[in-house]
C-alpha cells in the first residue's frame, strides 16, 4: 500500500467520535481529504456559499459486493453536527421504498451497530428509519450513529435493444394513462454481471424551510438527490471489477483474498451512487481540469467514446455557460437500467442503458427515421447532456424531484438541447425540440391525455407520458419563448447569474426569473407571464400544438398507413392532426483536430 493510501485509512479510523453533549469540530485532516474532490480554484468559493464546509454530514462507508450471492455487505457512519436540541433523526433508504416490494420483502436490512446502546432503530415505513435518541443531543454537538447494512440485490432480466426501445414506447404510452407506473428505473439492481448500487445506504433526511419532508419515493421521474454531505466510500470487489462512482478515487489495493478495495471521497455533494462491473474496461478525457471516464464493456467501446466525448464536451459547454463545474471528477457507466430509461444521474455519476451503449440500439431503429445514425446519435448526445446539466441544475443548485421537479427537469433538458445546437447546428437543435419535445406532447393528446398545470408534486402526475409531455415537452418551450423575449446574450447571463446567486442551495421557488430581472428588468414583467402561462396555465395545445394524428405520426418516422386502412377516426385527433415537417438531424459541426494521444493510451484531450 503507498504511504498516502497508509496515511489516509489511518486518518478514517483516528476520526474522533464526539460523544453527545460535547463541543468539538471534526478533523481538519478528514476535510483536506475530501477537498481532494474539489476543483482547487473552486474550494474557497464552495467553503463560503455553504457557510460551514466543515459541518455538513460525514458519511463514512465500507462496503463489500458479494456477486455470486448477489449481496451488497457495509458499515455506515453518519456524523451529524447538531444544530438545535435533537431527540431524533431521520434516514431514507430509496431502495426500500414501498413501490419496490418485488413480493421478497425490503431488500436492504438496517440496524444500529452494537455499539450505539443510546439509540433506538424503527421502521417508519418502508424506506423511511427514525433513530430515536434516549438523551436528547444539545446544540453545537457532534452526534455519530453507525449502521450495519445488508442488501440483497435485486436481479433484473436483460432485454435486447430492440426490446428495450418498444418497453420504452409501452412504457410511454401505457404509463401515461394510468397510474400504475411507479418505478427506479433499476437503480438499485444488477444484470449481466454489472451491478447498479444506489438507494442502499442510509441518508439523512435535512431540516428545511418548512420542516422534514417524510414522505415517501414516487416511483415517477428521476430519483430524489438528498441534501449536502460529504462520502468517504471504500467499496471491495472480486479481481478484475471495475466500478465508478461519485466522488474521486484517492485509494487502491489488493486484499488479501485478491479483491480490490477502491476508496473514493466526495465533498459537497447531493448523495451518492455506485456502479460495478464485471470484464468492463475504461476510458478517459480531460474536460480542462476535470477528469472524465467511462467504464463499459470492451465490444461497445466505440459506442461509448461517443458517450465519453459528448460528456466531456458538454462540462465545456456548460462550463464556458453557467460556470464552473466544482468537482475534479465525472464519471459514466454502462448499467443495466429498465423500463426504457436511457440515463440515470447522481452527483458525479451518470448511468447510461444499453439503449445508448449497444450499438444493436442504433441498427434498430434504421428504416423508421431518415438518417438513422445522425438521428440516434443526436438523441445520445441529448440524454447525456441533459444528464450533465443536472450536475448544475440539481447538484451545484438543488432541489427536491418530488415536491419540485419543476425547478430542473425542464431547464436540463432544454440546456442538453442548447448543447446540441452548438454541437450540431440550429436545424438539429429544431429537429430535437420537434421531435423529443413537442411530438411528445402532441401524442399524448392523441392517446386522450390532458393537458396540465406543470409546477405540482411528481406523485401528483398520472405517469411517463404525463411527465414526458409535460416536463419534458410544454415547460421545455417555456425557454424558448424566454430565449425570443431576452435574447440569448441575456437568457445565458441570466443562467449564470441564477447560478452564482443560489450556488449550493436548496431551491423551493423559481430562482431563475429573479436572476433573469437583474440583467434585464425591462423584460421581468413579460418573462414572470410566460413562466405563469407555461407552468400554472393549460394553454398547451396553443403552444405546443394540438392532438396528433396516427396519419401525421407515421409520416413523421418516413412510414405511411397501407392502402386500404380503415380510418382512424376511433383515435382522439386522428383526423385532425397536422404534420410539421422535421429538419434531418445535421452531422456534428468541424473541429479543429485533436492533439495526439498520450502515451498511457488514452484517447486526446477535447481540442
């Protein structure tokens, strides 16, 4: 083991732990450690938006994958810094949630340690733990509870490419009608030999504005990030698994037994996810100071260059847009995700199904659009950007995928398209919106859905079509009506200016529009009314266009109905559609050529 690996396990088990009633800081040694994660040029900034880096909660894990008993074995600290008199805590545990019953009873067991006699464990309900405490903690106080963790991982059937784009198109049309949806989309789950492991270790549920917020998952929409914290995670694999995750990694070695033991640290940061893979391999980019790497497996390494670049080339972007991105590391990982979701995102982690990494994916969908592989590629480059995005719109400023998805799933999908149009051109840009926004709504309402108000809970929407047509489709041209209104001189340094303002946040109300009346307040009054009509107001047919024909739809994909067909008057507006032609989906604009590679092998850095 190198020393620096020696000094820092020695460093995670010196910590102190303060027992109740005692006044102390936790150590700075621990608080340089986990710097590591962050941007040097970033630290001073993130010590002072968040006031008291030092204080947020430390989580410490060390965890072992059992593959061949499909089993996920940990110890967890939390070390909380108590603000006020505490006489309880709460955890979530997503894994456990009461949708996921798989008819085997919760698939992670908590309880406290042996040595935590003074607190009490329950079960509130599933994926909720209170840990009651029988003296309360005063203010000022360092509080450590100590978890051991058992997970039994869910084992999930693969399907083909081709499988997996109709589940998505059942799962579209079937989920939006009913709500009979609820899902994770895998996230806690292993196929093939690849294990996706979030959702399993205990998180502390934070005070906020108006209290705890106990309720449960919704098994609708992209999953819950929790509040600030710092990750210590050591994860211990067989011989020859790779994993990624969040955070930066700053240990490795070789067990004993030959399992490796990877230690990743992660500051500031929203929650954690963790993926590990079996015969995966890596590759690498530099996005200027930030390190990017993919793992998947070796026969799709082609496929995903082309994740691993649009990543690295969207922290540019987004970078160069919003400012920059706070950690040293990003990482992707090829996981086996389910119900036709094509990528998932944590802090520093973004998952990406085979959908995107087969390149079977690409082949299956030729002959149903023109130009196949510039229209697959488009929309990869979409579903990683908007993935990025959420690293700003989620991570650097947070807010609740329950209670508020509103506040950043329509803005990081509309920035993946903004990233699109530098990539590709305005006229690929168009196409997106036409057929990733707009046909989205259009269908819906052909498959009799209503339009909506866009800002309520996501336990409130009906399922997949409801929220695909509303917070991804109607509330996505909110921004383009801004951008007509501001100009995209303005509209950019309004986003800027939102994020510096609520830099390490956690947001309840819309922070973009205030931003947005600072560097144009002549044009505050008319943006706070397209925000009203948008997101309060049913105008959605007039805005995004009405019911879609089965007639149109097809024309749309370059296919038309036999002759002879009856009519498909039984369809709500299937006679009354209208069909928009759809722009080809242009190549990627030139770039200057790329240095050449480095001698590790890796591939160059983005010119």
């Amino acid at each position: 083991m190198r020393r620096a690996q020696v000094l820092l396990f020695l460093l995670l088990l010196a910590v102190p732990l303060v027992a109740r009633g005692e006044t102390a800081e936790p150590a700075d040694a621990e608080l340089e450690v986990l710097h590591s994660s962050l941007l040097p040029d970033q630290r001073a900034g993130i010590s002072s938006a968040v006031r008291n880096l030092a204080r947020l909660p430390r989580y410490r894990i060390d965890a072992r994958l059992e593959p061949d008993a499909f089993r996920l074995l940990a110890t967890e600290e939390v070390s909380v810094f108590v603000e006020a008199e505490t006489r309880e805590l709460f955890f979530r545990i997503p894994a456990n949630a009461a949708f996921l019953d798989r008819g085997l009873g919760a698939p992670v067991s908590v309880a406290l340690s042996d040595d935590s006699p003074t607190l009490r464990a329950e079960s509130v309900r599933p994926g909720l733990l209170r840990v009651g405490l029988d003296v309360p903690a005063p203010a000022g106080s360092l509080l450590a509870v100590r978890f051991e963790v058992i997970a039994n991982v869910p084992k999930q059937s693969a399907s083909a490419p081709a499988a997996q784009l109709m589940q998505q198109a059942m799962a579209f049309m079937g989920g939006g009608m009913a709500r009979d949806r609820q899902t994770d989309y895998g996230a806690f789950g292993c196929q093939d030999g690849v294990f996706h492991l979030a959702g399993a270790f205990p998180e502390l549920v934070a005070p906020e504005a108006g209290g705890i917020d106990l309720a449960g998952e919704a098994g609708l929409g992209e999953p819950r990030w929790g509040a600030l914290g710092h990750y210590t995670i050591s994860l211990v694999t067989p011989a020859g698994w790779l994993t990624a995750g969040t955070g930066t990694v700053v240990g490795e070695t070789v067990e004993r037994d030959g399992s490796r033991r990877v230690t990743r640290v992660a500051a500031a940061v929203r929650g954690a996810a963790l993926v590990a893979g079996q015969g995966f391999a890596e590759q690498k980019l530099s996005a200027g100071p930030v390190r990017v790497r993919l793992i998947s497996r070796p026969e799709f390494a082609a496929q995903g260059k082309k994740l691993l670049d649009t990543a690295a080339r969207a922290v540019r972007f987004f970078a160069s847009k919003l400012g920059p991105y706070p950690w040293s590391d990003l990482e992707l990982a090829e996981a086996p995700l389910i119900d036709g979701m094509e990528c998932l995102s944590w802090p520093g982690l973004i998952s990406a199904s085979s959908m995107l990494i087969d390149p079977d994916a690409s082949n299956a969908v030729a002959g149903l659009v023109p130009n196949p592989e510039q229209t697959y590629d488009a929309v990869l480059e979409l579903a990683v950007a908007h993935h990025v995005a959420h690293q700003w719109i989620k991570g650097v400023v947070g807010s609740d995928a329950r209670l508020h998805a509103s506040l950043h799933e329509p803005l990081a999908l509309w920035l993946g398209i903004a990233y699109v149009e530098q990539r590709r051109g305005a006229d690929s840009a168009k196409a997106l919106l036409e057929q990733q926004v707009r046909r989205a709504y259009r269908i819906y309402r052909m498959l009799g859905g209503a339009d909506a108000r866009v800002d309520r809970p996501i336990d409130e929407y009906r399922g997949r079509a409801e929220i695909d047509a509303l917070l991804h489709g109607k509330a996505v041209l909110f921004f383009e009506a801004l951008r007509k209104l501001a100009g995209d001189k303005l509209l950019w340094a309004g986003l800027k200016r939102y994020l510096t303002q609520e830099r390490f946040h956690q947001l309840e109300t819309e922070g973009l529009l205030p931003a947005l009346a600072g560097v144009a307040p002549a044009k505050a009054e008319r943006a706070l009314q397209l925000y009203d009509r948008y997101f309060h107001q049913l105008h959605g047919d007039e805005d995004v266009g009405g019911p879609m024909s089965l007639e149109a739809l097809l024309k749309a994909a370059g296919m038309q109905l036999p002759p002879g067909m009856p009519g498909m008057s039984g369809i709500p507006g299937a006679n009354s559609g209208s069909f928009v032609p759809v722009a080809p989906v242009a190549p990627p604009k030139a770039a200057p050529p790329a240095p050449p590679a480095s001698g590790s092998g890796q591939p160059a850095t983005h010119p």
